[in-house]
C-alpha cells in the first residue's frame, strides 16, 4: 500500500449569499457553492548532505557562517584567545614590574656613585683645610723662610713628601698644587722642577671666571695659567678644589683626576646602548658609552649629550637629589638618571638608558607567548579538522536518509559511523519514522470516520438553518407592535413633562416675585432705621450750630475788649513820643553835653512809633475777625432754620417707610397661598409621571427582550451558516487529505 502525505493549510471558500437554503436546494447547488480541490504542492528538498533554509533552499551567506564547523574552530580557537590576552597582560606587567625594579636599582646605583664622588671630595676637602692653617706654609708664603735655606729647603721636601702621600690615598687626586706669590718658588706633585710663583695672574683668572668677576669659588673647572706654568695637561683635570691659607700667603689647588672618575664610569653596567656622566652644572661633561664588544658608539667627540637638553635643565633646578624618569632622545625613549653632589661641587652624575635594555626580559616573554600561541592554534586546527570531518561524515549520512523521508519515504532506516552520540541521534531518528509510519497509517483510517460524519453534519446544519428564519420572521413582527406602544408612551411623556415645566417655570416665578418682596421690606427697615438715624443726627446737629453760635457772641465780646486794650497802647505811644519830642529838644539845648540823652530819645520815639504801627495793625486785624464774627452769625442761624425743616421732612418719611412695610406684608401672604397651590399642582404631576415611566420601562423591558430573543435567532442563523461553510470546506479538505495521504510509502 502506498500513501501519499503532505500536511496542507486549507482557507475554505464562503459559498452562497448568507440566505436560508432548504436541504433539497442545499444539495443541488452543492457543486456549484464547493471550491475545486487543491492539489498537493511539493517542496522541493535540498541534496543530502547539504544545509537547507525554512524554504528548502540551500543555506547561504549567514547560515554558513554559523555552520557546526565553524562553531567548532571557534570554540578551540577561544582558549587560544584568552592565552594570548593572558600573554599580553603578563607582558605588560613583567614590562612594567621590570621597569619600575630597574629604576630603582638604577638610582640606587647613581646615588652610591655620587656618593662615592663625594665622600673623596670631603676627604680632599679635610686635607686642603689642615695645610690652609698649617704656620710653616704661612710663612713659607709671605716669605719668611727666603733668610733661612735650610730651613726652606726641608720644608720644601717634608711638604711635598706629604703632598704626595695625600696623592697616593686618594686616586681621585690628580696633582696638588702651592701656588705662591711672585719671587716665591712655587711646588706642586706633578712638577720635580721648582717654579716662581703666579699668585696674582691665578687670581685674576679665577675672578674671571666668576660669575660677578671678583670673587673666587671654591670649585672650578681648569686652570689655564697655571697648566701654562708648569706644562700640565688641562684634559688630565676635570675639576678643580683651591682654597687660601690663612693671610692668603698662597693657594691651595686641588686637581681631580678625569681618569679616576672615567673608571668610576665604566664599573657601572646600565646594558648596551646606555650613556653615563659627570656633568658640571656649567655643562661640562666627560662621558662614557657602553657599546657591545666590537661595536661602534654613537658620541661624536666634543659633541654636548646632557648639558644641553631641557630635562638637564629641569633636574639643576629641581630640588629632588636623585631622580630618574622617561624621556625623549634622539627620537628614541630613555630612562633619565640625575644625582646630585652634596658637597657643593657643582658636579652631577648623570645616565641615559635605552628603554629596549629596561625591557629585554619581557620582550623575551612576548616572543615565547607568541610562539605558544602559533603552536597551540596549529594543535587545535588538527584536532578540530579531524573532528570536524568525522561530524560531516555522519551529517551526511542522516541528512540524506531524512531527505527520503521528506520526500515520502517512511520505509527507510537511518545509520551512523562511530561509537559516539550520533548512534543514539540515529536510534531516535529510526523510532521517530517508525512512528510517524504508524501515525500515517492510523490518520488514513480516520478519515473514512471523518468522512461519515461530515455527511450528518450537513443534515442537521440544514434543519437549524430553517428553524433560524422563522424564529427570526416572529421575533421581526414583535419588535413593530412593540415600536408603536413607545411611540405613543413617549408622546405622553413629553407632553406630561411641557405641563412640569410650565408649572416649574410659575412655581419659579413666585418664588423669585416672593424673595423680592422679602428683599424689598428688609429694605423698607433698613431705610426707616437710617432715617431715624438722621432724624437724631439732625436734632444734634441743631445743639452744635447753637453753640457755635453762642461762641461767636463770646468771639465779640473778646474782640471789642481788644480794640478797647489797643487804643490804650495807642495813646501811651503818642505820650512817649511827645516826651522823646521834648527830650530831643533839651538834649539839643545842652549841647554836646545832652548828645547822649539825644540819642536814647531818638531811640524811644522810634520805639513809639513802632508800637503805634502795630497797635494799627492789630486793630485792623480785630474789625476784620469782628467782620467775618458777624457774618458767621448770620450763618449759625441760617443752619438753624434748615435743621429745623431736615427735622420735619425726616418725620414724614419715616410715616412713608411705615405705609410701604403694610403693603408689603400683606404682598408676601397672597404670594405664600399661591406657592401652596403650585406645589399641589407639581405633586399631581409628578404622579403622572411617574406612571407614563412605568408604562415605557415595561415597554422598554419587553423590547429588550424581544432584541435579545432576536439577536439569539440571528446568532443561530450565523451559526448555522457558519455550520454549513465548515461542513462544505471540511468535505473539500478531506479530498485533499486523502490525496496528500496517499503520496506517503509506508508498506514495502
């Protein structure tokens, strides 16, 4: 038996208009409504063995990208990945680590090396002050031996015997020199021949070179005239010590030995390409350069190294003793070591070290990662190829045995190479066709039920959809009674509700006209109280203007007594000036004699005469206060007169305000009987109301239910119809899947 089998996603096709159809009808137009059988689509497979995408196609692009191999390599090729991260931080660090040890090492050792420069030049320091206070240099120096010559003469070689000892102590010591004053031998322990002295001529060298021109330090850097002198090499010298004896008799002079510091020099190992040196802070400089065994240096003679460079600069004006940090030199990074002198001399030490020297050691632990790291990736290609390729071999072989089983095929059997888990991927993948063979067999069975019964389906789809149109037709003819009970409800209802608003709108009315009314007598009150207020303001009003009346009478009779007082200040004016008048005369009488009482006269008679000035204005000023007296009289009693007539008027209003309140009162009792009749009416119609809204909730409670009872039928009519379509497409798929069915091979 063969079986042909494809799972098919079916739409099925709505036939008919939506109307009622009788089962005779129903089967007649069958054919016509069914939508024709859709034959099975294939797919076409991908070739065994090859990927495939959700449309059969061969994968492609991504999908190739993230193939099991690929997952494989990079699943080896991580480890690798986090060695090599693993080798970059450590070279990293062991770079790191090894240049923070190597530059402290290296300013332990620069610092040892100055240190070691200056506990020699403490120790020359030490001898030169014991011969700077020795007497018998002294006096050799001022001259006082030149009398004496065996005296000098063992001086001389006692002293120079010490000289040399001292010399021969210290291999930092050059020469030591006595320079003398002129016409005094001068001796030194590099010179068997005695010289005359050249005092003055180094003096004024050394006050030369100074930076004012006439003090001389402790510490310089040659001494030309006195080389010249005693035909020294200046080369052999890098830097001088001198210092007077007391009553500066003569010069102590201290060589260094440029040797003995080149050999310092070369004891210290800072690795091949470094360069270190003692450098004056004037920029002097004797270097040394470690080149590897058969190499060329790169210094170029007389060429400046330290003295001329910026960080040199930095480090003379730090205050820091010892430092070391990164610079830039020659396009090259270097490690920079600066240590000072403690002892004034103005020297420094000074190194320059290649940073590839610093790093050579991590540099070596990069090469060995590196070299790791290739061989690991080339284990791990191997390994990962083999296992790649046993993985494909199987692929292949289950890949194309669920092709065949795609394409129909359930009879085949799946096998696997190896020992590993692709045999149990084979043993599930061989149960899994086993079933589907025996599922395939079953569904054909079922479809022959299936077949059955979609024929009862359609019987009875048919006789629901005829019992849904007439349970539909009655529940129609109920809702158009029901539509004109509501209609004529509704319209009594409006009707009933225009008569509530007229009544509202009167009852309204009188309320309104019944608050004015009230509004208007408490009105009248207040007016009547207010008046009555003015009536007594008016009654007191009358007692002020009486008095102020009797005031100005007072006013008059004060008046009149000044004008009494000013006369009297009138007529004594008058006497004093009548006898200043006969003063005068008498003073003029006895001549020079009287000048004096002449004066106190002229004197009197022009107080006169200023009191009878202002008696007159104050006269003047009294007739007019006794004026505007008289006119405030006649005022007072003009006010008298209308308070009076206020007085009347307010009587006769507050007889007015009472009439007004009458009224009103009885107003508010006519309007009290007609709210009450108002309100009578409003209750009978609010029970007519009442009963219209019965009447259309019943109405309204019998129209929901018939709409329900309607929307029932049309669900079952919807239903049914629904009913038929299935039936329709479920016959229409059953054709299908017998045909697809029939593609599977399930039986040898």
């Amino acid at each position: 038996m063969e079986v042909n089998f494809q799972i098919l996603k079916s739409v099925p096709t709505r036939g008919g208009h939506g109307g009622v159809k009788m089962k005779t009808q129903k089967k007649e137009k069958e054919a016509k409504n069914r939508p024709a059988s859709r034959k099975p689509a294939h797919r076409k497979m991908p070739a065994p063995g090859k990927l495939s995408g959700p449309d059969g196609s061969a994968a492609s692009g991504p999908r190739r990208l993230l193939s099991l191999r690929n997952k494989i390599f990079v699943s080896f090729l991580l480890p690798i990945l986090f060695v090599v991260v693993i080798g970059i931080v450590s070279y990293n660090a062991a770079a790191d680590g090894l240049s923070e040890k190597f530059r402290d090492s290296s300013q332990q050792v620069s610092q040892m090396a100055m240190d070691y420069v200056d506990v020699s030049l403490a120790f020359i320091k030490g001898e030169a002050l014991q011969y700077m206070v020795d007497g018998g240099l002294v006096s050799y120096g001022l001259g006082s031996m030149e009398g004496d010559q065996i005296a000098k003469t063992n001086f001389l070689n006692d002293t120079r015997s010490g000289l040399v000892a001292i010399q021969h102590m210290n291999n930092m010591i050059h020469n030591i020199h006595i320079v003398t004053k002129k016409g005094i031998e001068m001796f030194s322990t590099n010179a068997p021949e005695r010289q005359n002295g050249i005092y003055e001529e180094y003096c004024a060298e050394m006050q030369a070179k100074s930076e004012d021109g006439r003090t001389m330090s402790q510490w310089a850097e040659g001494h030309e005239a006195l080389d010249s002198a005693l035909s020294l090499n200046g080369a052999d010298t890098f830097i001088v010590y001198q210092i007077p004896t007391n009553k500066k008799a003569a010069y102590i002079v201290v060589d260094i030995s440029s040797s003995a510091l080149y050999d310092r020099l070369r004891a210290i190992d800072f690795g091949e390409g470094s360069i270190c040196g003692f450098v004056t802070d004037n920029g002097k400089e004797l270097l040394y350069e470690n080149v590897k065994e058969g190499g060329t240096g790169s210094l170029v003679q007389g060429e400046s190294v330290f003295a001329d460079t910026e960080f040199f600069a930095d480090s003379l004006e730090g205050e820091e003793m010892c430092i070391a940090r990164k610079v830039r030199f020659r396009g090259a990074s270097y490690l920079y070591i600066h240590a000072k002198s403690e002892e004034g001399a103005g020297i420094n030490f000074c190194a320059l070290v290649p940073y590839e020297v610093i790093t050579g050691q991590a540099q070596k632990i990069k090469g060995i990662t590196a070299a790791a790291v290739i061989l690991a990736c080339v284990v791990a290609g191997f390994v990962g190829l083999s296992i790649t390729l046993g993985i494909q071999k199987n692929m292949k072989a289950i890949s194309s045995r669920f092709n065949q089983v795609a394409d129909g095929d359930l009879r085949t059997e799946v096998k696997a190479y190896g020992k590993d888990e692709f045999q149990d991927l084979a043993q599930v993948a061989n149960n899994m066709i086993r079933n589907n063979r025996n599922l395939v067999m079953g569904l054909y069975k079922t479809i022959q039920v299936l077949e059955q019964s979609t024929g009862q389906v359609d019987d009875a789809s048919g006789d629901i959809n005829t019992c849904s149109q007439d349970i539909t037709r009655a529940i129609n003819e109920i809702n158009v009674g029901m539509d004109k009970q509501a209609e004529h409800a509704q319209e009594c209802a409006v009707k009933t509700n225009t008569l509530s608003e007229r009544i509202k709108e009167v009852r309204g009315r009188v309320e309104h006209t019944q608050a004015l009314a009230d509004k208007t007598e408490r009105m009248i009150g207040q007016g009547a109280e207010i008046v009555g207020v003015l009536g007594d303001k008016a009654q007191e009003t009358w007692e002020v203007t009486q008095k102020v009346g009797d005031s100005i009478t007072q006013l008059q009779s004060e008046s009149q007594a000044i004008n009494e007082f000013v006369e009297t200040i009138s007529s004594i004016s008058k006497q004093t000036n009548l006898l200043s008048l006969n003063a005068s005369i008498e003073a003029a009488r006895a001549g020079t004699a009287g000048m004096g009482f002449a004066v106190v006269a002229s004197e009197i008679r022009k107080l006169a005469e200023d009191s009878n000035r202002a008696a007159g204005e104050i006269r003047n000023q009294v007739n007019m206060i006794t004026k505007y007296t008289e006119q405030t009289v006649k005022d007072a009693d003009y006010a008298q007169e209308i308070v009076h007539i206020q007085e009347k008027a307010v009587r006769q209003v507050i007889d007015v305000f009472g009439g007004m309140s009458e009224q009103i009162t009885e107003l508010l009792s006519e309007l009290k009987q007609i709210a009450v009749g108002t309100e009578a009416a409003d209750r009978e119609r609010n029970d007519t109301i009442d009963a219209v809204e019965n009447i259309s909730a019943i109405i309204e409670e019998t129209a929901s239910s018939a709409l329900m009872v309607h929307g029932m039928a049309e669900n079952l009519l919807h239903s049914a119809e629904k009913l038929d379509r299935i039936s329709h497409a479920l016959n229409d798929n059953m054709d299908g899947l017998k045909t697809e069915i029939s593609a599977f091979k399930v039986e040898e």
